[in-house]
C-alpha cells in the first residue's frame, strides 16, 4: 500500500467503501455516524466537526496521502472546507456523490429552502416538510405555520429540543430514522393531511424515489430543493481510484466464460477501440452488430450501421460495449444496458460497465483471459502479448503429449 487514506462522512457511500477494506481514518459529524461505523477493521473513526484548518492540520498530522470527500450532498460547507485544505495541504482529493434522482410526478424545483417556504406562503394546505431539522428555521416565516406545517426529523434529543423552540409541539413533530418505504411516506402524508411534501434529493440511498412515489400515490405536490450540479463519483469508483492511486490489494475478477457462438454482441462505437473488441468478439463466433455515427479503417465484413446509437439496439443483445469517444454518450449507453439487464462494458470508465472486457488469448478452444482488474489496461496488453507468444507452443506441446500416451 502506497499512501494513507482520509475519508469525510458518515454517509452510505463512506460506509460502503469502507466495507470493501480500505483501510482509512474517517472524520464523522456526530456520535451517531461514528457508532454506524463500529466493527469495521483498518478504520479509526473520528467524531465532531473540523473547520477547514483543523482539517488541514489532521491531514498533516496524519501524513494523509489521499481524502475522499463522501459527505452529505447537501453539506455545502464542508465540501468547500475539504477541498480548501487538501488543496492547502497539497494531497489528492476525490468527491464522491450519489446520483440525482429522476423526477416524476407533480415536481417543483428549488433551489433553496427559502425558495421553498415562499411558494407556500400564501396557500392553506398542509405541508410535511422531510427536509433535515438544519433548514427548518427557514420556514418559520410561513403563513399559520404552528398549523400547517409538520416536521419529520431524527430522533435525537437536541433535534427535538430544537424543533420544540421553533415552536413544533408534539403533534406536528415525527421524529423517526428514515429511509422509508412508499408506503410508510403515503400513511405519514395521509396521517398528516399533507398536500404537499418538501424534501432534498438524497438520492437513492435517501429514499427520494419512495418519497415521490408516495406523493404521487396521494396527489400530493412536492417541492424539491435541488442540489446543483456538483459532480461526483460513484462508491465503485472511488474504489477503483483508490486502488489505482494507492495500490492496494484487489481481487481478481471471476472470468466467467460465455458461449457467443451465434449471439448478437453489440459495440457502440466505430474507432480503433471497438473495432479492437469486435475482433476478439468475432473470433468467439458472435454476430458482431456495430453502431457508430462514423468508423474507422477495417471494420469490412463487421454488421456496421452508420448513425448515432438508440436504445433499441440493445434488443436481443447479450452483451454490449460502450466505446464512444463521449463520456456522456457512454454513460448513457450504460445506464441503458444496466436497465435491460445487458451485461456492458464501458471503455473510459472501468467501474462503470457491469463486465470488464478480457484479454483473450486462444488456440482453436483452448483459451485465457488476461486482466488486471481495471487496474493497468496497458499491462494487461503486454501481459497478454506475452501470453500469446507462448501459449501456441504449450497448448502444441500438451496435445502432442495426449496424442504420445494414447498409443
Ligand atoms: C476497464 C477496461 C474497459 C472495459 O472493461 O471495457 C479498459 C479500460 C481502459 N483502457 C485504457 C487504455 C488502454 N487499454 C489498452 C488495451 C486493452 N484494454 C483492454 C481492456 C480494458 N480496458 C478493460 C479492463 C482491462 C483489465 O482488466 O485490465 C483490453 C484487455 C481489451 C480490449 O480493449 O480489446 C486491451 C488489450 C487487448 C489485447 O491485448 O487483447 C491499452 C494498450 C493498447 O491499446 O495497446 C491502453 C492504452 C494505455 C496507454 O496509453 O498507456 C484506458 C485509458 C484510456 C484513456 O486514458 O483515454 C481505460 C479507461 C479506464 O481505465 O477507465
Ligand atoms: N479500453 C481501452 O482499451 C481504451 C479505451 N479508450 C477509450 O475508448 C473510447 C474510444 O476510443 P477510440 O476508439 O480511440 O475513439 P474514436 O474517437 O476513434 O471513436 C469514437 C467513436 O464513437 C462514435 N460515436 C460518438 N458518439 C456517438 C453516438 N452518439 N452514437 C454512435 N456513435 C458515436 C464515433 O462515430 C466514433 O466511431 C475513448 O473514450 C477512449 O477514452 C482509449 C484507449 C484504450
């Protein structure tokens, strides 16, 4: 291992990385973030909240090489604080966030919280607001809001204590540890009477779908204070960047071996790097189907159509590759696999794709694939061209030796 790894957050995605066995220090906000770390081997925890120069001195202190910012999607602040002091401290850091949640239903979209208690100014209907016990001084100001307003928010005593002072009385308070079910969402508006529901996008792991859902269920409005457009990593790979950068030990991938003869494999992409893969796919005796708006020497004999990709091409495919030169288009091209459940991969973007193209190495049937797990694509060409000036010779010489001991 090359390094020492700093981790801000308490969040599912902290504690999803942590659970791959990255050893790390984390710095959690509360008492209660640490406990949800407990048990996990490699991994000291800190509790309480750091200003950018008490971060800056820890990473000093520790010697800390690398800082993955895993904090809340709404923690502004600390993100800005993170960033101050690793660039201070000259260290490497990497945002990771989850995704925005896909909107439906009756969806209005703010930007802050004060956008949000203006828009329900002057209506009378009630409101559940999901928004964190932080923002609730924001709608204080709202018309008849010892009334109207109901707040859902963590059990834990100063959250309560606050809530008290902001003037919520027992009967306008739930105070319970999400996420929730639809379900649960849809009997706490009906509970209420709420027609509508202010909420954050949390994201998956926040339960925003199930809180749109419910909405939707119980015609209720919601209005969602967004979070910009901060863009960030996925758990998968932070991972892959944390090995990368830090070499730290990873498990081979399981090299699980497909019969292709026959089946439609399709790449998206007409360079050098899908028409390299048609080959291999070609030489497994796919039917290689190839998308791409323009493609390069070579691919005569390939199934080629010449326009921008649709998601239709997927249809009776058994695999996909993603290998346009367009970050986004790829990205795309992922999702869209994923959700037709095509195994796909991705050719800028490792921890993106649901399979990792191999390196194969063959003589008639006897095959091997190489890989470094994503880790090093140009070692694993030398490894395989090495492999491939070899193995002729010993899959030559183990039938020879069959043949011999059969007579
Ligand atoms: C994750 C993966 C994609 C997936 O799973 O779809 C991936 C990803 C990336 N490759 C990159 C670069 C290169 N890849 C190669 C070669 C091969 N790469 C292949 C597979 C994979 N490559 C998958 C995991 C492999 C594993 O597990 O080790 C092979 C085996 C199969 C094939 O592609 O046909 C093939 C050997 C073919 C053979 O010998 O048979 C070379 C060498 C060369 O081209 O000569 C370079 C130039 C390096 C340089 O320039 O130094 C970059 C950076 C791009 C950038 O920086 O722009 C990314 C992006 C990223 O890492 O995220
Ligand atoms: N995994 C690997 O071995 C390597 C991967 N890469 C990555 O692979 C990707 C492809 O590399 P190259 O083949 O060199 O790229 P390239 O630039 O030669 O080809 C890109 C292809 O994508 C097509 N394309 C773009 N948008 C499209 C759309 N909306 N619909 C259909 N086709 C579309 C283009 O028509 C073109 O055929 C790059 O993202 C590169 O970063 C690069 C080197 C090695």
């Amino acid at each position: 291992m090359n390094g020492r790894l700093l981790v801000f957050g308490g969040t599912t995605e902290a504690r999803e990385l942590l659970r791959r066995g990255v050893p790390a220090i984390c710095c959690v906000a509360t008492g209660y973030g640490a406990k949800l770390l407990d048990g996990l081997e490699n991994v000291r925890v800190l509790a309480g909240r750091l200003d950018e120069t008490a971060m800056e001195e820890l990473i000093r202190v520790e010697n800390v090489t690398h800082v993955i910012d895993a904090t809340h999607p709404y923690a502004l602040e600390v993100t800005k604080n993170v960033r101050r002091a690793c660039a201070r401290a000259g260290v490497k850091l990497l945002r990771v966030t989850r995704a925005k949640t896909p909107l439906f239903g009756d969806v209005t979209a703010v930007a802050t919280p004060e956008e949000a208690a203006a828009l329900l100014d002057d209506g009378d209907e009630k409101v559940l607001l999901a928004v964190g016990s932080k923002e609730l001084p924001a709608f204080a100001g709202v018309s008849r809001a010892k009334e109207r307003l109901f707040a859902r928010v963590l059990p834990t005593s100063d959250v309560i204590a606050q809530c008290e002072a902001l003037g919520y009385d027992a009967g306008h308070l739930i105070a319970m540890q999400g996420p929730f079910s639809a379900a649960m969402n849809e009997q706490m508006l009906e509970a209420t009477g709420a027609a509508v529901l202010v909420t954050k996008d949390g994201g998956a792991s926040g339960g925003t779908e199930e809180k749109l859902r419910a909405a939707q269920n119980r015609g209720a409005r919601v209005i969602l204070i967004g979070r910009g457009d901060e863009e960030g990593a996925t758990v998968d790979e932070a991972l892959l960047w944390l090995r990368r950068e830090m070499k730290l030990e990873c498990p081979p991938l399981f090299p699980m071996l497909l019969p292709l003869e026959g089946k439609k494999a399709l790449l998206i992409g007409g360079g050098p790097v899908a028409l390299r893969r048609a080959q291999t796919l070609k030489s497994c005796g796919a039917d290689v189907r190839a998308v791409a708006v323009s493609f390069c020497e070579g691919w005569d004999g390939f199934d080629a159509v010449v326009r921008e990709w649709r998601e239709s091409d997927l249809d009776g495919a058994v695999l996909a590759v993603a290998a346009t030169d367009s970050r986004e288009q790829n990205r795309l091209i992922a999702a869209a696999a994923k959700k037709r459940g095509v195994p796909v991969s991705v050719a800028d973007n490792a921890a993106e794709g649901s399979f990792y193209f191999p390196a194969l190495i063959h003589c008639g049937a006897a095959a091997v694939s190489a890989s470094t797990g994503g880790l090093d694509p140009a070692l694993t060409r030398r490894l395989a061209d090495r492999l491939r000036e070899i193995w002729p010779g010993i899959v030559a010489e183990e039938l020879h030796r069959k043949e011999e001991n059969r007579r």
